[in-house]
C-alpha cells in the first residue's frame, strides 16, 4: 500500500513520559527484545541508572551465529537544545559498564555543535559504548517508518482507515497485535472496518486484549462479505500464525471459530459446506491449486480444530437454557456462558454482560431452538472427524440454523418448554419475572 502522509509532529510538546513511551514503542518496533522501561515514564531527573530504556538487538553472524548487542537509551525532553554535560554525564556512565554496546541519548529538540565535537572526538579514543545521538529529525524519520507504532503514543500523525490499513498489514505482515486503545478507536469509528481481513486482525486483537461480546467485530461486515470471511477464517489467520510465528495457535484458533460462526448464518449451506472442506479451490494461484490437491492434512490440523472449537462454544451456550442437554462446566468457553451475553458476539443490537467436561442429554425432551431430535442427539454435540475426513453438509446446515435461530432468540423456548414440561415450575419463574419487571417500572 502507499505511504501514509504524516502531517507535522508536534516535537517540542513530547517531553518526560510521552517521549519515554514514544522511545519504547520505536525500540521494540525496530526489533530489540528484552526491552525495559527502567523509570517507568517517570521523566528526567529520576533514580533510573543512566538509562531510560535498555534494549537487545539481535544480529546474525556469518557462521550462523546470533550475537546480543545492549543498548542503554537515555531520553532528553528539551525546550531548547539538550545541554552538553547531559550528554557527557551519560556517556561516561555508560562507558563504566562493560556490557553496554551502544548508547543511544535521544531528544525532542537538538544537540549543539560542540556537544557532537565532543561526542566525535569521546569515540575515536573509545571503541565501547558506540554513541548515537538521536535528535527530533532521527526521531521523526522513525515515527515516519513506523507511523502505527508512533500513533499508539502520539494519535494524531495517524487516523481513519489509513491507520487501520497499516495495522492490517502489519499484523498480517510481522504478527504485531492492535492494543486496546487501537480497539476502542475503531470500534467508535467502526465505519472504517471493511475488509475480512480487518476484521481478523481486530477479531485476533480482541479474543487476546477484549472481549468480543462487548465488540463483536464479525457482525460488521456486509452478508455478501460472508464466504471471504469464512476464507479468512479458515486460511487467512491459519497463514498469518504459520507466517509470523508470534501469534498464539490457542487465540488464533477461537478467532477463527468466532469468524465462522458469524459468516455461516450467511451463506447457503452447500456453499459453506464446499468453503469449509476445501477453501483452497475458491483461492486464485497456482499455490493454492497444490494445497487444494492435498486438502486431507490442512484439514485435519487446521479447518476441523477451528470447527470444533466453533461448535463446541454454541453448544456451551445453546445448552445454557436446555432442557435436553445439559453441559457442566463449559466446553470450550470454560465458563457460564450467561445466555444471550455470549450471543450478543452474533448479534450487537442485544444488551450487553477442570478440563473435564459432563454432558447430559434427555432424549426424550425437545430442543430449544427446534430441531427434530426424534430419531438423532442434539447436533451440537457433533462428531469426530478422523484423518481429515470432510465435514458433512447437515453439519453446517445444523450450526447455521443454531446461528440463526439464537441470534434472534438467545433465551430459546425455555419458558415455552417449562410450561408444557413442569406447569408449576413455568408458573413460578413467570411470577418471578413479572415481579421482576414490576419493580423495575416502579424504580
């Protein structure tokens, strides 16, 4: 995509913790590992050892080795230009340590002439620590280099759908995870999230960072987006995990079951049956006609897992107002799943709130979404898929059918069943509820 313009940053207004803050972001973007942010933002003038931030770069070396390079960043907010014993109080402290390979003395404003003489000068007579002395114009060529990096510090240079876009592409790229305050940005601006891939990356941010019923991404996109969302899934966040080797499988893979159960309920079911067995076929490229040729592996390892975990989160939910089957403790959420506050991740217009599992099904009570189990178990309960074998057509038909049905009535039939099954007790909890409602009109 193109460069992102960047107006002007507003250097002489970044001092004490936002510089700090801006200076951690930068490092961590640039690659260094094991970053430390020693005052904790607390400003010049701190008990911070000589350092604001310690950092280690990484470099590969001819033989195939990796060598560790420490860096000691010293951060200098300034009105005006950074004073000379400043800089000479930090290298000489640095010069004291023997581990420290670099020393970065970093500022919003600039170094005067002879603070560089000197620095030039310090270093032809010192191998170690090398100095570096960055000034507001290093400082902006980074933030232009890692503009969302820079953003989460200073919003401004960065906004809409273009910082959206790079994030994307970051994520997608690198692996690197929206923060929250990235979630809360878009999610009030949820105009601008268009593309499936916008919604995993956000989706993947949120199951790590949120919680989705609060901001259900994957309801955002348009139902003719349905089959791209369900590639992107089950291929698209698969691809960038295996890419990146940074993300986590685990949240990879509830990402990717939320993303189903959101795009299922809008594709018809022989479709979505044909997507979720193979999705390589409706892919373009000569690499994804191999993967489709040898669907049977990725199947197995990556499309069933994701599935399973999809299916197993409705049943935990479906099952929470049941009077056929009952599960205890959740499955797959691991926890009460509190009625139509799970549901609510389908359906945003709702109002908000041991491995060992049990299940329990009374065969000859009725289903609360309305499937025909006469002569069947409740279909959420599904079955093994051995060997990367497909998943079958009712299958999916079944799940969009739960999907649909709960999206629109999370609390199911309860209080229809109770009544036909235990008149009493339907009488009580109607007493109760009418009570309940009563109150709440007085207050």
């Amino acid at each position: 995509m193109h460069d992102p313009v960047i107006p002007e940053v507003p250097w002489e207004t970044i001092k004490g913790k936002a510089l700090e803050s801006l200076l951690f972001e930068l490092t961590e973007a640039m690659g260094g590992v094991d970053v430390i942010w020693r005052t904790g933002g607390t400003g010049d003038g701190a008990p911070d050892g000589g350092r604001d931030l310690e950092a280690v770069f990484l470099h590969p070396t001819p033989d195939g080795d990796v060598e560790r390079e420490k860096w000691w960043i010293e951060v200098k907010g300034r009105g005006g230009s950074v004073e000379s014993a400043a800089v000479k109080s930090a290298v000489l402290n640095a010069a004291g340590h023997d581990d420290v390979d670099v020393l970065v003395v970093a500022s919003n404003s600039v170094f005067t002439n002879p603070t560089r003489d000197w620095v030039q000068e310090w270093s032809r007579s010192h191998k170690r620590p090398k100095v570096r002395l960055w000034d507001r114009a290093n400082l902006d060529r980074l933030v232009r280099k890692y503009p969302v990096t820079a953003a989460r510090v200073i919003p401004e240079i960065i906004q809409g759908k273009e910082r959206l876009e790079l994030l994307t592409e970051q994520f997608q790229e690198v692996g690197r995870t929206p923060l929250e305050e990235d979630l809360a940005y878009f999610w009030k601006n949820r105009h601008w999230v268009t593309t499936p891939e916008e919604v995993a990356c956000l989706t993947y941010s949120e199951v790590t960072l949120g919680d989705l019923n609060h901001r259900p991404w994957g309801t955002l996109l348009d139902a003719e987006e349905a089959p791209s969302l369900l590639v992107e899934a089950i291929v698209g966040l698969v691809m960038t995990s295996l890419r990146t080797q940074v993300l986590a499988n685990s949240k990879a893979s509830q990402a990717a079951a939320y993303l189903i159960q959101c795009s299922l309920p809008n594709i018809p079911p022989e479709l979505a049956h044909a997507l979720v067995n193979n999705p390589f076929e409706f892919l373009e490229g000569e690499h994804w006609e191999k993967a489709a040729q040898a669907i049977e592996g990725y199947r197995e390892h990556a499309i069933i897992p994701c599935w399973n975990i999809s299916r197993e989160q409705l049943l935990d939910a479906c099952s929470n107002d049941c009077v056929r089957v009952s599960v205890d403790p959740g499955i797959a959420l691991g926890e009460d799943p509190r009625g139509p506050h799970f549901w609510r991740r389908l359906n945003p217009e709702m109002t908000a709130g041991d491995d060992r599992s049990l299940i329990m099904e009374a065969r000859d009570k009725p289903c609360a979404v309305g499937f025909d189990l006469t002569h069947r178990s409740c279909p959420l309960l599904g079955s093994d898929h051995a060997d990367g074998e497909e998943i079958p057509l009712q299958e999916v038909e079944d799940l969009s059918r739960v999907i649909q049905y709960r999206k629109k009535r999370p609390d199911g039939r309860f209080l229809e069943l109770s009544r036909d099954l235990h008149p009493k007790v339907h009488e009580s909890v109607s007493k109760l509820i009418e009570k309940a409602i009563g109150k709440d009109s007085r207050e």
